[in-house]
C-alpha cells in the first residue's frame, strides 16, 4: 500500500476486513464523483514521511475541496494552486517565530521529507463539500496511525491547531512526547492564540533538547 515501514505498521488496518471493504467503497466513489486528492496521493504523508523518520505530527482534518488543492498533506496544496488563507497564516507564524520568509507557493513536501508528518484525519473529500467524507470510516485508520505513533520510543511532537485537532490529544498518552496546542490559523481564529504561539521553535528546542536533528523548516 505504502512502499515503506508503514505497511508492517499498519498490517493490521491492511487485514482488517472492515477496512477493506470501506477503502473498496471509496475507491468505486472515484469512478461516479469527483474525489479529492487524486487516488495516487491519498496516503501521499505516509509514503513522504515513513514511521521511522516521523519526528513531527501536524493535525488536520479533510482534504481541501477545490479543485486540484488537495495532495494527500494536511495544509498543503499544490505548487500550481494558489495559497489557501489558513497556510499564508501559518508562513505568517514562520516568519515571526524563526524569521524564514513565507515561500510563493503552498507544497509542504519538504516538511514530510524532513520528518514532519502531515496527516488529516479524513484522507478523502468530495469536490466542493468539505466534511463529506467525515464518518465514514477514515477516523479509524488515522486515530490508529496516532496510536502507534505513541508507542514510539523516540519523542515526536503533536502540533494539534484548533478545536479538532485538540480532540486527539487523549491518544498521546506517552510521557516521551510533546503536545503542543493553539488555535487553529484559519482567519476566522488565528488571533486568538494561533499567532504568537511559536509551535516552530518550540518543536525545534524539543528535538534538539532530547538529541534529535531539528527540522528544517525553510521550503
């Protein structure tokens, strides 16, 4: 499925039957709608950032609904796409935490290199209906991928922004890792507590502190 560690990770979300028969539902869907991202990038932050390599988390929720956005990352779109207004908030954020100057274009692929995994909860959508695909079986699968990122023996941090995201912080049970938390940067919540909040040096002071390689965070 994957082509790296994730799939003997993941073996038992492969073998589950109610796993297959949900991803077989979803993949007929292609053929009758328009699904976002394209079927070749739904687990496209698996196969970027393998289990081994995963030092970050960032938490999203759905794919973006418009047209040709989606790429299978939580807040990343496309090189030919224009920056969605919640990514220019977090370049924002960037600027004033480490002074990295925002790039022109919104493909985060360099972070999912660098160890940074950029995982929706939902891995699928429909075009111009977010939160279509909520609930109907993808949650499953990634509060997994949360779980056994727990079970790790190295840190990683968790960067949960919003509401959503926070609602999984009861599955980081290990005292190893870090948590950290604040608004979601989407316009309508960025003030009030996303901006200032420093999540980048943060998660580099962390990695460096427990002898880790930090993250690259220039695109």
């Amino acid at each position: 499925m994957i082509g790296n560690d994730w799939d003997d990770v993941l073996k038992v979300i492969w073998q589950s039957p109610n796993f297959n028969k949900f991803y077989k539902h979803i993949l007929s869907l292609y053929d009758k709608e328009v699904i976002y991202p394209p079927k070749d990038l739904i687990f496209n932050a698996l196969k970027l950032t393998p289990y081994k390599d995963t030092k970050v988390v960032i938490m999203g929720q759905d794919p973006y609904h418009g047209e040709n956005e989606a790429m299978g990352l939580s807040f990343s779109v496309d090189k030919s796409v224009k920056i969605p207004p919640s990514l220019k908030n977090i370049y924002k954020e960037l600027y004033d935490d480490l002074g990295i100057k925002p790039a022109n274009y919104g493909d985060l692929t360099k972070w999912a290199q660098e160890g940074v995994l950029l995982l929706n909860s939902v891995l699928t959508v429909k075009k111009d209906m977010p939160a279509s695909h909520r609930n109907i079986g993808w949650e499953p699968m990634t509060d997994y991928i949360i779980r056994v990122l727990n079970a790790k023996t190295s840190p990683v941090v968790f960067i949960l922004w919003g509401n959503f995201a926070k609602s999984k912080a009861h599955l980081i049970t290990n005292k190893k890792h870090l948590i950290i938390t604040s608004a979601h940067p989407s316009p309508f919540s960025c003030r009030y507590g996303f901006f200032g909040s420093k999540p980048f040096s943060k998660t580099n002071e962390f990695l460096i502190k427990n002898n880790m390689k930090p993250i690259d965070w220039q695109l």
